[in-house]
C-alpha cells in the first residue's frame, strides 16, 4: 500500500463518525482508539518529515551543495616572476636572477608538531641562515613540539586555572625567560627552518631556503622527499642591477622571502592578499609601483579527499608575471650626475649637495643625486632621495616668487616696479643685499634688476609694502602677522613648501619657521629665502613652472608601464605611459612672465657688475639661472649655503637644473656655478645633443 494510502486511512479512522453501541462494545473499543491516536501521531511525524526532506532537497539543496564543495575544494596561489626596471635607454636597471630554492607547501591537516617533525629531518639536510633567529622564534620552535608542551605545562604555576591561549603565553614566556633547551647550532637551524616554515597558511607555498642552495642539498631533499611532506624543489628570483647598485636609492629594494613583508606595511599587503613570508617591494619605487612589478599570483584549484588529502589539482590561472617600469632617468647621465655631486664637496664643515634635472615640460626626471657628509670624518654617502626630504634654507633662488607675489598684491606692476635697493632698518636692526651693506651702493632697481644683482632690499621693500607698512628707515616694523601667510600663500603655488607630488614615497614638504609678531622680523628674511627650508626637487619645480609658464607639473621618475617582450624577455608593448600632470596653474600675465624670464636672463647675460650668474654665461645653448646664497651655521660656525635654479635654452626651455649644497666655507662663491656647468656639459652630451 502507498505511503499517502496509509496516512489517508489514518486520518479517516480517527476521524470516523461513532454510532451508538453497547457497554460491551463502548468498553472493548478503548483499546482501538488508542491505537488510532497512536497511528496519527506515527502520520504527523510521517508529514513532517516529507515536507523536511523536501525543504533539504528542494529548497536548500544548492546552499548544502556549496557548503559541500567550499570544504572538499581550495585554491592554490603560486607566485610569479617580478616585472623589472629599465632606464629611458631601454638599459636594464634592476633585473630577476633565478635561483634554485628549497620550498614548503602546508598541508591541510597538518599540525605544528608534524611541523616541528619535519624541520628537524630536513635541519640534517641544510644549513640556512641563523643570525637573525630571535628567543621568542627558538622557544616558539621548541614548545611547537607536543611532548615539550605538555612537559612545560607543568613548570607553568597554577597552569590549571589557565585556559589554553593563556597557558600558551605563559609557557612561552617562561621558555624565553629560562630555556629548557640549549641552543646548539643544530638546534638554531631546526628553528630557522621552522620559523619559515610555519610563516605559510594552509595550502600555501613559502621559502625555507633560496640562497645558495647546493647540488648536494637538492638531491637529498629529492631522496628523502617521503619523510619531508610538503618539501619540495622550487624556483625563486632575486633582484639582481646589471648596470650596480647605486641606483638601488631610486629603484628601491625587495624584501627577501625569508625576511617577509616589511614591517610597516604587513597588515596592508596581508589585507590585499599576501602571505607573511611573501617578497614586496619595500621602498623606492619598488615600494610605490608594488602592484604593477608584482604582477598577479597563478591560480591551482584542487580537491580534497574526506581526509583532507589532494585527489586532483586544475590550474585554473596561469599567472601573469609583473609588468616592467621604464624610467625617464638616463642611466648614463644618473651615474655622471651622482659622481659629480659626490666630487663637489670641498670639505670643512660641508654637510651634503643635492642636484635635480628635469624635464619643464613634462615634469619627467632625468637625473636626481645627493650625497651627504659627515664633517667630523669626512665620510660621504649616498642619498640620492636627499632632494625630496632635506629640507635647506635655500636663499635668493625663491626671488622669482616673490616678485610674483608683488605682481599679484599689486604692490608693483611689470611697467612700472623701480625701486631704490638701500640698506633697511627697523628699530636696531640692519638688513641689506649682499654689495650695499653700508648704503655706498644704493641703485634703483626695476624687478628684472633686483633679479639680476640678487637684491635682498628690493625683496624686503616689496614684502613690507604688501604687509601695508610704509618704510620709515629706523622706525619699529609694524607688520601684521599675515605677512607669513601672504608670502607662503605665492610660494606655494610654484611647489615650495608644498609636496611636489613626485612619484616617490616619503616626500617632505619642507620646513616652515614660526610665525606671529614675534618672530615679524622674520618675515623679511622670507621674501629673499633666508628663512623658511625647502627641498631641492621643490627649487626644481618651482623653476620648471617658470620655464613652461605657469604649469605646476609633478615630477616623475616612471614615464612608462611596459610588458615584457614574450620572445626576447625583454622590454614589450606600453601598457601605460605617464603623462604630464598639472598640479595647478600659476596665473602670470604674459608681461609678468616676460619680466621673471628677463630677469633670470640677466644673472647670466646682464651688464650689472654684480651680476650674479655670470659664470655661466660661457654655456651653450644659453642658460637662464638664479642664484641662491643663504647664511647658514653648523656647530656653532658660520658656513654658507649655494643653490642654484636654472633652465635652457634660455628661450625655449628644454631642462632644469636645480642643486643646493649646504654648509660651505663662509666665503664659497662659485662652488654651486661650477656644478651647473659640469651638469649642463654631461645632459647636452649624453642625454640631449644639439648642434653647437
């Protein structure tokens, strides 16, 4: 009889009409009854279950299917080759070398016992690295061992009140604290070994050693493959600079697999999908362009057994090896640039120079070296990224920008702007340009002169007119304290004392002195750039935006993204190609530009005998420059400080050079000129070449 038969009958009994009966069939119906109710108990949990195991199969089936699969299937990540760095020559800069690595895969199932088994067969096996092995690291590699927990969980005091986090934390203090081991050089490697072993999750892949591995440690590996599940043979690759390391400061470096993902940034990368132990750029622009060189991971679906054990494995996804960054550095040029910086020192108490070449119309670096210098032993470094976070009182360079601000507060116009440069005094105090200290020399001035002769006063008189102070020589300065904020405001439009944007980590925005009528007098020592600190890559900014008229562009060091050739292995298609950015736009007049452009013009070419760029006047194409001179101490003993701003050719600009060398001999002159001329002479002739 069917199921639906039975039920039926069920219910039509029980629920059947009586009719009148004797005592005697009244008295020898009860036990019926009871079977009938019986019987419809049995029908309704009959009911509920038909309409359960429709619910289950019907209705939720797909979602107990997805659960199904979700815990019999996962995905494996493998990594892939880092894309690389060229220079603007298509010269290899920062390459891949393959090497052979010792790897460990984590199983599913496997614990920090088997672990802890299986890194001290393969410790008899090979020798890795033991330097850097920290206590915490060897006590976690001892305590991974189940017979030493349980051994250490006796020494631990009242460890029965523990629950099992806290009594792991004791035991892992008390191991530090008094080791029950002794850390032989065995032992350390078995720990090494543990260490990166254990940096891997579940169905991941790390490094246990790729560096140096020898033949000798790859066959035995290979022979003992079935007491080392999860070992294996692999392939890694490290950085390698074709071209030497001195353009690592720019390129940046790549953390190794053992050392992991740097410090700073490990909670970022492991939210984007890195493992622990995993290689990342970790400054530079290997840091700043991680997610173009990294490329993405190879992707390996497999299944799993009901003992967690790999039936079949599907790649899924090939992986595609990063793409490669093509810089605008010239690395021919970079490397003259770098040696030159380093052979401008003259010793003293000289602390460092810095130089930028760039490209005005684009914003694309082509050169960028600094080095710094201790005084005491006269050691010079390298740092080439000095030019984007030193922060130098750069002196008279910033003129420009604050004849501009005059324009703008309408204190003086391009027609009419002369002003007679005469020492100025407030109260007690003197200020002067550098050739009329006394008043022998006071000259009328229009503001491409100032320009040329490199006038304090002229600069001060322009900033005192915008503070709404009329001039009275020794009357008190009664400027309002605004006066910063108005000259910073201008400053700031060409990039100083502002980031450039540059495509760079780490960038400084430079120094700002205090302000407030206080520090009043200070304010006139801002207007001819004596006071507040900017950065070389700043001054190199602030000069391109002249150059190009009025363009606020960021500075680049990547000009394009590029794949990798499939048969040559070298540069490919562009992917990407930086293009010019405009920061903002600096509203010059063409009368205001023509004036800031003659004047730059004349502190090279003028007729002023206190000219102040005349030195490079010898150059061709012609050279547009300012000149800075900033008075300057270091330990207590006046030194000065040269920088230099400048472009060519002077009527169509094609490159910048900005430099600053801080804390020369109280009496350097021409140490910031001569390096411009030696910068100029190496850019025509290896980067750019004209006909002379």
């Amino acid at each position: 009889m069917k199921r639906s038969n039975i039920v039926g009958n069920f219910f039509s009994r029980f629920f059947k009409k009586k009719t009148r009966t004797s005592r005697h069939e009244n008295g020898n119906k009860r036990i019926p009854f009871r079977l009938n109710l019986i019987f419809a108990l049995v029908g309704i949990l009959f009911a509920v279950l038909i309409w359960k195991l429709a619910d289950l199969q019907l209705i939720q089936g797909n979602y107990f299917k997805s659960i199904v699969n979700k815990n019999n299937s996962s995905t494996v990540y493998g990594n892939v080759q880092r894309g690389m760095i060229y220079d603007s020559t298509g010269k290899l800069l920062a390459g891949n070398k393959t090497e052979r690595a010792i790897t460990y895969t984590r199983g599913p199932k496997v614990t920090v016992n088997d672990m802890y088994q299986v890194a001290n067969r393969l410790s008899k096996i090979i020798q890795v690295p033991t330097k850097k092995l920290t206590k915490k690291q060897m006590a976690q590699f001892y305590l991974a061992s189940s017979e030493h927990q349980k051994q250490m969980a006796t020494k631990v005091s009242n460890h029965q009140a523990l629950n099992p986090d806290q009594l792991v934390e004791a035991e892992l203090k008390l191991a530090q604290k008094k080791p029950p081991y002794q850390a032989t050089d065995q032992f350390k490697n078995a720990a090494a070994i543990y260490t990166s072993m254990s940096g891997a999750y579940r169905l991941t892949t790390t490094y246990v050693k790729y560096d140096h591995v020898t033949n000798q440690e790859i066959a035995k590996v290979g022979e003992h493959a079935k007491q080392l599940p999860g070992v294996q043979v692999g392939t890694n690759w490290t950085r390698e600079y074709p071209d030497g390391k001195e353009i690592q400061p720019i390129t940046g470096t790549v953390t190794s697999n053992q050392a992991g993902l740097p410090e700073s940034r490990m909670n970022q990368l492991l939210s984007q999908g890195y493992s622990q132990n995993e290689a990342a750029g970790n400054n530079s622009l290997e840091e700043q362009y991680e997610p173009v060189l990294r490329g993405s991971k190879s992707q390996t679906a497999i299944k799993l057994n009901s003992d967690n054990q790999i039936i079949k494995a599907v790649k899924q996804y090939p992986g595609r090896r990063g793409d490669n960054l093509q810089l605008s550095i010239n690395a021919k040029f970079q490397k003259e640039l770098q040696e030159m910086v380093k052979n401008a020192q003259p010793g003293g108490n000289a602390t460092g120079t810095y130089a930028v070449v760039m490209n005005p119309n684009n914003g694309a670096i082509i050169g960028m070296a600094g080095v710094n210098r201790d005084p005491k032993t006269g050691k010079v470094s390298q740092n080439d990224l000095g030019v984007m976070n030193n922060s130098i009182t750069m002196g008279s360079v910033v003129k420009g920008a604050t004849i501009y601000g005059a324009f703008k507060s309408k204190v003086i116009t391009p027609e009419s702007s002369t002003l007679t440069d005469m020492p100025i005094k407030n109260g007690g105090s003197i200020k002067s340009s550098w050739f009329n200290k006394n008043g022998s020399a006071n000259l009328p001035l229009t503001a491409a002169d100032a320009l040329e002769v490199s006038s304090n006063s002229y600069m001060m008189q322009l900033a005192m007119k915008e503070g709404g102070f009329h001039y009275v020589p020794g009357a008190p300065l009664n400027l309002s304290p605004n006066i910063f904020n108005i000259e910073r405001g201008y400053f700031n439009q060409f990039g100083l004392g502002v980031k450039t944007g540059v495509d760079l980590p780490n960038e400084t925005t430079g120094i700002k002195g205090p302000g407030g009528y206080a520090n009043i007098g200070k304010s006139l020592d801002e207007s001819f750039g004596n006071y507040d600190g900017y950065t070389t890559l700043q001054v190199a900014q602030y000069m391109s935006t002249i150059a190009n008229g009025g363009y606020r562009l960021r500075p680049h060091v990547v000009q394009n993204v590029r794949s990798t050739n499939a048969k040559t292995g070298k540069l490919g298609a562009i992917r990407e190609t930086i293009m010019p950015q405009a920061l903002n736009t600096v509203p010059m007049s063409t009368d205001e530009l023509r004036v800031l452009k003659q004047g730059f013009y004349q502190v090279v070419h003028g007729h002023s005998k206190y000219k102040t760029g005349g030195a490079l006047a010898e150059l061709n194409p012609e050279v547009s420059a300012k000149t800075g001179t900033a008075q300057t101490f270091y330990n207590g003993q006046a030194t000065t400080t040269l920088s230099l701003a400048s472009y060519a050719p002077s009527d169509h600009p094609q490159v910048v050079v900005a430099l600053a060398m801080t804390n020369l001999p109280d009496n350097a002159e021409s140490n910031n000129t001569d390096l411009a001329k030696n910068i100029y002479r190496a850019y025509w002739k290896d980067v750019q070449h004209t006909d002379k």
